[in-house]
C-alpha cells in the first residue's frame, strides 16, 4: 500500500512524546532527515524529531516558515481544530481522556448503567427469541 501522509510544508501531525504530548502541531519547514520547524498556535516555534510527530490526513496551504499570523489565518480557514475533532482518530483521543479523568464514583456510576444496559438488551434478545421460536 502506498503512504498518503507525507512530510511536508503545511502537514499537520499530533505530537506523541514529550513536554507538548497530544498537541496537534504544523510542519512549517523540514531541517534535515531527523527533524522539522514546527508551530502551533499556543506554542514557540521549536525543532521536533521526526519520532515524536505522527502524521495525520489534515493539510494546510501555506509558505516555508510563514509568520505566526499567516499560521494561525490558514489553520483557521483549513478548519483544522474541526476537522480533527469529527476524525474518528480524534473522537477517540478525546474519550480517552474523558475516561482518564474520571473519578472513582464516576467509574462506578458507568458500571452500574452499564450493567442495567446489558440487562435490558438481554431482556429484549429473549423476546425477541421467543417471538421467533413461537
């Protein structure tokens, strides 16, 4: 299967190691095989090696190293924070850290509705069989 995602000028990736975790970043310019310029808007421009980025589907058109302000326009008209929220990479991100930050009653109140569900799909199943068989 060929790759899809490349590195390259305006690519967004989500970092995955390290002080900026979780944070989706944009590739601004490329400084040698290891590493890339990236930016964000609520981050300073920094080198990131190549190991701690993962690459997602999301492009944005933009010039080598462009201004903050021409970063924060093009991510604004790319629509990039929405588009990630409606991935399903990104739906998944955030249940995740919706469960991470539960509580320990939280937990036990999504037990309890949990088996209380499984008990209703469990008495409709029967119906159901029943309807069938008779």
């Amino acid at each position: 299967m060929p790759f899809k995602r490349y590195v390259e000028i305006g690519r967004v990736a989500l970092v995955n190691y390290g002080k900026d975790y979780g944070k989706l970043v944009v590739i601004v310019d490329v400084v040698d095989q290891n590493r890339a310029l990236v930016d964000a808007p609520d981050m300073v421009r920094s080198q990131m090696n190549f190991k701690r980025l993962t690459l997602t589907d999301i492009k944005i058109d933009i010039n080598r190293v462009p201004k903050k302000k021409t970063l924060i326009d093009a991510m604004e008209k790319a629509d990039v924070k929405n588009k990630w929220e409606n991935s399903s990479w990104g739906r998944k991100l955030i249940v995740q850290k919706r469960r991470a930050s539960l509580n320990d009653f939280d937990r036990f109140k999504l037990m309890l509705a949990k088996i209380k569900r499984a008990g209703i799909v469990r008495q409709e199943l029967a119906k159901l069989e029943k309807e069938t068989a008779a």
